[in-house]
C-alpha cells in the first residue's frame, strides 16, 4: 500500500488550511481532517484515522485555541489539547509516522523579558490553555523519536476566517474607538511562513524535539495595530493604549513571549521574514477571500467549509 506524505489535524482551522494548501503547492499528498473526520476526543476515531490513512507524517494543527474560553472549561482544554495530542503520538508511533506538534509561545510566563525564549527554556504556562498545550508537548518529546517534533509559534495571523488584522481593521473602519494592550510583546506570525517552515522541518528531518517558528521582528499588540493600519492606508488613525489588567480577560497571557528561532534558521538555512512584509502580503489575500467569503459564505484557500461553531470553547481567540 501507497502512503500518503501527510495527516492534517484542524485542517479547517486558520493554519490548517494553509499547511493544506503549501502541501499540495509542494505535490505532496496530504489528507486535512478537523472535528467531523477525526473528533479529538475520541481515542478509537484518531487510532482509526491515522492507521487508515498510514502517513509518513502526522502534521498536528487541531487544537482548542480559544485561550480565555480554556479558563471556563479546562477539562476540555485539557482533553484536546493535552490528551488528544497523546492519543495522535501513539497512533503516530504504531503506524511508524513522524509527528509534528504545533504549540506556542504561551507556555512561558514572559520573565525573561528582553530575553528571547531559547528551545530549552522552562515552561511555565500562565494560563489553562498554555498548560494544556504543554501536556501535549509532553506527550510528544516522552517518545524520544528523532521524527517526533514540537514546534511552537506565536500570534498567528492569516487570511480567511477570523484573524486580528481584520479585527483591528473592522473596528476602525466602523468608527468604534480602539484601545489595545501595550504590554504583551511577542512575534505575529503569518500562516503562510508558519506552514512553509513546518513543512521544512519535516522535509528536512533534522534531530527530534523543540524547535521555534516565528516571523522575524518583534512588537506589542497595540504596536502590530499601528503596523496594520499604517499598511492598510489608515494610518490617519489612532490607537488608544490600554494595559492587560485594564482588560481584564479570564486568561493571563505573557506579557514577554518573543520566541528564539535560530534553531529553525539553523535548519533551514535562513530566518522566517519580518512580520511587517508577512502582513503586506496578508492585507490584499485577507481582503480576497473576505470578499470570496461574502460571495459564497465559503472559506478560501482550499474551500473548506467554515468552521463549525457548536461548542462554545470551539474557534479562534488570540
Ligand atoms: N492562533 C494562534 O495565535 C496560535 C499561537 C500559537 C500556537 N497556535 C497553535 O497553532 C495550532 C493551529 O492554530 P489555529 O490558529 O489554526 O487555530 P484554529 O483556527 O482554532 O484551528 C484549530 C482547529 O482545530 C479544530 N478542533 C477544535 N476542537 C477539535 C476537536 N475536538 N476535534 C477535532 N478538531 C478540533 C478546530 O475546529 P473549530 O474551529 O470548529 O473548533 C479548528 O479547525 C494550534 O495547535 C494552536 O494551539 C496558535
């Protein structure tokens, strides 16, 4: 029997559907399953799955990213991002595919301010949500196998469904007055570079463990706000300041995150480019399929079908 190259987990999701895409650029063979093909909670249904589709690599996307959300109900957080990610390691090992985990800059509690994370640092995650990515870090490295890897990445932003820039973008063009936090610093992240590099990896089979993908440049949330304007014409705009306790989310996030990607460069011979070039490619594609969305009430990228909203935890948040 032929083996497909690679099982997408939350292939409906924001970067799911974009590793879809960059794989298929590529003329690899990827089967993309989410909720309805491969439910995360249900160990049987991922055994299943992966056995069936016997793939060279399992690429780990889905996940429960709705960080305040995990707050309320950390048993789910902790059963999908945690277990979940335990029951793909094992299937992934049985039918001898490689594993790529996809986790974040939230499992740090930002002290090393002014200090980029190294690979070795030592989680220690603030929030449910960065605890139960963790658990599903754990999961992965305990299998010591030179193609099992955990990738961690930050502030993903990408074209189609929800994402900040259009957020932001939205708000200001509806007139509403923006306020956004000035003391979380971290590196945004465009979908687009994150898949390229994560198919690189694996492409490139260098050792197992941790490695960091992020764009290159760094900035506060309120600061990427500024960039998203100034590059959608809209520089004119002001954007108010605003502090994460003055916000007061259920979740607390760092309030330094800034990812150390000189192993990932190491690997691939250059660095990921600056998040500022990242999002002039992103505004004219996230206009594109916001108007394809419109037109059709469809994602765009691959055409998948909009996410499902039937659990309140289930969908974006950043
Ligand atoms: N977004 C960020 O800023 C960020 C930062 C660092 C790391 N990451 C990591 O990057 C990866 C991709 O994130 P993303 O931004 O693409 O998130 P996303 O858009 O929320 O995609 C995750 C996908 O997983 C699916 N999923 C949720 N619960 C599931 C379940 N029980 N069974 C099967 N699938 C399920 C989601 O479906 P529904 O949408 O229907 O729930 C969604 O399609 C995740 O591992 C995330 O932890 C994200």
């Amino acid at each position: 029997m032929s083996r497909i190259d690679y099982l997408v987990t939350g292939a409906a999701g924001q970067l799911g559907r974009v590793v879809m895409a960059a794989a298929k650029q590529r003329g690899r063979t990827a089967l993309g399953v989410d909720v309805a093909e491969m439910p995360l909670d249900q160990r049987a249904a991922i055994a299943k799955v992966i056995a069936e589709a016997a793939p060279r690599f399992v690429l780990h996307c889905g996940a429960i990213t709705n960080v305040d959300g995990c707050e309320q109900d950390a048993l789910a957080a902790y059963r999908i991002n945690g277990l979940a990610t335990a029951w793909v390691a094992e299937a992934a090992a049985t039918a001898g595919a490689g594993l790529l985990y996809v986790s974040t800059d939230f499992v740090f509690d930002g002290s090393t301010a002014g200090v980029p994370y190294p690979v070795d640092a030592t989680p220690k995650p603030l929030s449910v949500y960065g605890a139960s990515k963790r658990l599903g870090e754990e999961a992965v490295l305990a299998h010591r196998r030179t193609d099992f890897y955990v990738v961690r990445t930050s502030w993903v932003f990408g074209p189609g469904g929800k994402n900040f820039p259009r957020a932001i973008l939205d708000r200001a063009k509806s007139g509403q007055p923006l306020k956004v936090v000035t003391d979380q610093i971290g590196r945004p992240t465009m979908t687009h570079d994150l898949a390229e590099a994560l198919l690189d990896v694996v492409d490139a089979k260098p050792a197992g463990g941790i490695y960091h993908a992020a764009n290159e440049g760094q900035c506060s949330w309120h600061q990427f706000a500024v960039d998203i304007l100034r590059e959608a014409g809209l520089g004119h705009i002001v954007v108010g300041t605003q502090s994460a306790d003055e916000l007061k989310r259920p979740a607390a996030r760092p309030t330094w995150s800034v990812l150390d990607t000189s192993k990932l460069a190491k690997v691939r011979g250059k660095t990921m480019p600056h998040y500022v070039e990242a999002l002039r490619r992103h505004l004219p594609l996230d206009a594109a399929a916001q108007v394809l969305q419109s037109q059709t009430g469809q994602q765009s990228q691959t055409g998948a079908p909009p996410p499902a909203t039937d659990s309140p935890l289930r969908g974006k948040q950043y």
